[in-house]
C-alpha cells in the first residue's frame, strides 16, 4: 500500500521534519516509534528513507543511548531539504504528526499509559472504557455508556489519537472551567 505522504522524497522530508522539530538527538528505536505514531509511513518505507538519509548526509550520528545504540540528528544540509521542501506536505499532516511524536515521547519519559477498549453490555448499547496512568497512578479513568458501536468506535479513535485532550477537558470540566470547551 503507497504511503499517503505520496514520494518517497515526502516521506524523507517527513522524517526530516519531525527529527527537527523535536530538536534533541535519538536512537533508530525511538524515531521509528514516533513515525509510526503518525500511521502516514509504512516500516518498510521508513527504513529504506532513513538508511538514505544517512547514506546522502541529511542525518548524522552523534552519540549513544545509555545502552550503546547510536543517536542521530539532522545534519544543516537536511535542515536546508526541510526548509526547501517541507510545503510539499500539507502543514495540517505536519503539525498533527508532530504534535502526535512529542505525546509519544512526553508519555514515553513519563511512563503513560493510554488504554481504552468497548464491551457490549446487556442492555444492548455498549461501555467505553478508557484509561491513563503514570507508573501506576491512575490518572484519569472513565466509563461511558453509549447507544451505537459506532459512537463507541469513534471514541476509541479519538482517545487513541487525543489522550491529552480528553485528560485535560476532564480536568477542565471537573473544575468549572466550562470555557475550556470554547477557548
């Protein structure tokens, strides 16, 4: 399946954008995990455009993990492919990947954890569940009851997609801060 960024040159300018952006160096693991979190780059893809990326000096090594796995960075020829290139993918793509690959990383430092799922109860209309916690403390953890598998569904995408969003509008709403809705 084509990946939806189109080119594999958009797929590389993608990677270059979001290494660039979260402006730290990190290790081939981690800079996978935050590609995927976007679910516009297939693998694959994002292996073959990393090893060239590399390969054309858009991306360098520049130190080690604490457990001996090399840390990359853009180098100043792929700031300049960024700066050059980065229209050609759509900025609402950008924005929502980026904004996708700092939770992951935030969340990963933090260690939350997001889960949510959907049983079918008896009376026909479904429980959404969804949970967040932090090394072991619960942070938030709601169970609503909805008509449709449908409506269940897409609260699931949502949470998945948003956790942040959903903790904070709890958080705003428990607080009598309805203006949060609207700001």
């Amino acid at each position: 399946m084509p990946s939806p960024l189109g080119s594999q040159q958009n797929i590389k300018v993608f990677v270059l954008y979001l290494m660039q952006n979260v402006g730290y160096p990190m290790d081939f693991v981690t800079i996978n995990d935050i590609i995927m979190q976007t679910d516009y780059v297939a693998y694959l893809d994002f292996a073959e455009s990393f090893s060239q990326l590399e390969d054309n000096g858009l991306l360098e090594k520049n130190g080690t993990t604490p457990s001996g796995d090399p840390t990359y960075s853009v180098t100043s020829k792929g700031k300049t492919v960024v700066e050059s290139l980065r229209d050609t993918i759509p900025p609402s793509i950008l924005e929502e990947s980026l904004t996708r690959a700092l939770r992951h990383l935030d969340f990963s430092r933090r260690g939350v954890k997001a889960t949510c799922h959907t049983d079918k109860s008896p009376d026909g209309g479904y429980d959404f569940h969804c949970a967040l916690t932090e090394q072991g403390t619960t942070l938030l953890d709601i169970t609503l009851h909805v008509d449709t598998a449908l409506r269940a569904r897409n609260m699931e995408t949502q949470f998945r997609n948003n956790p942040e969003h959903i903790y904070r509008a709890a958080l705003a709403l428990t607080e009598g801060k309805v203006n949060y809705l609207f700001n």
